[in-house]
C-alpha cells in the first residue's frame, strides 16, 4: 500500500515551481505526457499485506477453505489519488497449514494535472506456509513465511504497472492473550531496475476483539528507501472488521505517513469465507491473507 511520492515531490518541488505555479503555466502534450506517466509509475507499486492492514499475520486459511477479498484501496497527497477499483484477493487452504494466494487488481490513477488511467495492474502470488503453531498456554507464538510475487502484467506504458518482477519475502508472528491479539514482523523486497533498491518493511499490530461483531486494530510500520535519492517512510492505520455473518465480513482502515511523506491512505473490503461445512466455525476473518 506504500506510495512512492517522494521522487514525485522531488522532482516537481526541488527547483521547479510550486504546484499552484504549475497550474498556472502552460504545459505542452508531451510534458503533461510525461509528468502523467511519472505519476502513475511511482504510485503504482504499493501492496496490502494482511487485510485491512499493511502488516501480516502468521494464520493460514484453514484446510479446505477459501477467503475472497472484493476490496479497495487509495492513497492521496498533493499529487493526486490512485488506488485499486476493484482488486479480488482469493486464498485456499490446499494442505493444512498452507494456503495458495492470487491477487488482482484494477488500478485508477487521478493526478492533479492529468488525464485519468484504468486498467489492470500487476499481478501478485505466493503461499503462506505456518511452521510453528501458538501454545496458547504459554508464550511461545505462531510463526509462518509468505513469500509473494509480483509479476509485471500492468501496463507499463500508461503507468499502470511498473514493469519489472518483485519478490517478497517476510516472515510474520502472532500472540493471542484472550481478547487481545498482537502480530507483526517484517520483510525483505528484492526490487530490481535501475533507479530501484531492495528494501525491507517492519510492521506491528495490536487489535482487540470489542464483541462478537466487531474487532478494532492500531498498526505502526516502516519502510526503508525503495528508490536511489528518495527516504524511507513510517506511517499508522487504524481499522478492524464487522462480522455480517460467519461468511460475510466487512474490513476497513484509514491511517496516514508520519514521517517521511504526507500520503493519506485507506481500504474497504467485503471478505467472503467458505469451506467444509465442519470446519465453519474455524473460519475467521480479519487476520489472513
């Protein structure tokens, strides 16, 4: 979900004129061109983790069973908007302790002082494997590498996709105390590309389960330097998910950089969970993906 704007704000902001003075000069096509086609690749490349958060969690779907993500996500500053309308999310549990992962999404981008762009972005999958189980008795957590691939199936050319393959690779703990659940970890991006660096994002959640309907969370993250010349970023976001039903649930949250850049970002999502029929019960939202 993390937007790369500061190579925007530099670039724009360095020796160049301030954005009211741009909106007052002229721009001829193949500078509104090219100002759109930065625009769109830098805000292009940005990942919800573990919905409706950046950061993960360590628990698998169960076995046998699916979590479907119809959702939303944008993020705004100075620049403009850009966000996913819609991106699917789908997840099945294919073995126990293991499931297989697919996302998709339709990415929009709406700068300041350009055209509009839509169409498909780059696509991501991977698999989230648990190797340690929680002792829920004592304090040893739940543990799980997901390794994730972005593969370069946007369109490069209207800045829809970044045109390169990225590999992720985290690792994500988790700790219950009754109603409260803490988990978070981190990661290691291998970005290539020119310009690119590989970079590493550290995240951390604690949530709260305030009744059978609903959970609340607070999230704390921070992302190094994706790029030669630009700083990395930490930010926070708040959200949690509404219980509909034991199928059907809502998930959201807002949050905003703290430091680093001024991007206000946020997600919406309706999660569909299904399965064998005896292991309903173990379905829960919120915390996989």
């Amino acid at each position: 979900m993390a937007l790369t704007n500061s190579f925007i704000k530099e670039s724009k902001w360095g020796n160049s004129p301030k954005p009211d003075q741009l909106l007052r000069e002229p721009i001829d096509k193949k500078g509104r061109a090219l100002m759109t086609i930065i625009f769109l690749f830098c805000l292009v490349n940005f990942s919800w983790a573990g919905p409706p958060f950046m950061t993960d969690d360590p628990e698998p779907v169960e076995y046998h069973h699916w979590e479907i993500y119809l959702a939303s996500q944008w993020t705004q500053d100075i620049s403009g908007t850009v966000g996913t309308l819609p991106h699917i999310d789908a997840n099945y549990g294919i073995v126990p302790d293991l499931h297989l992962h697919v996302q998709a999404p339709m990415v929009y981008s709406v700068p300041s002082n350009s055209s509009t762009q839509y169409g498909i972005g780059d696509i991501e999958a991977g698999f989230k494997y648990r190797f340690i189980n929680e002792d829920e008795d004592g304090w040893v957590p739940q543990a799980a590498i997901y390794p994730a691939v972005d593969f370069p199936t946007g369109n490069t050319s209207r800045g829809l996709g970044e045109g390169k393959t990225k590999i992720y690779l985290p690792l994500w703990l988790q700790k219950g105390f009754g109603r409260w659940t803490t988990y978070g970890g981190g990661g290691y991006w291998v970005n290539t590309g020119d310009k690119s660096k590989n970079y590493s994002f550290l995240g951390w959640v604690l949530q709260r389960e305030v009744s059978k309907i609903l959970t609340f969370g607070v999230e704390i993250f921070n992302t190094s330097p994706k790029a030669k010349g630009e700083s990395g970023e930490t930010g926070f976001n708040v959200g949690g998910y509404i219980n509909i039903d034991e199928e059907y649930h809502i998930l959201y949250s807002v949050g905003r950089d703290i430091w680093g850049r001024s991007d206000l970002i946020g997600y919406i999502a309706l999660q569909w969970t299904f399965g064998e029929k005896e292991d309903n019960d173990k379905s829960k939202p919120f915390n996989k993906d």
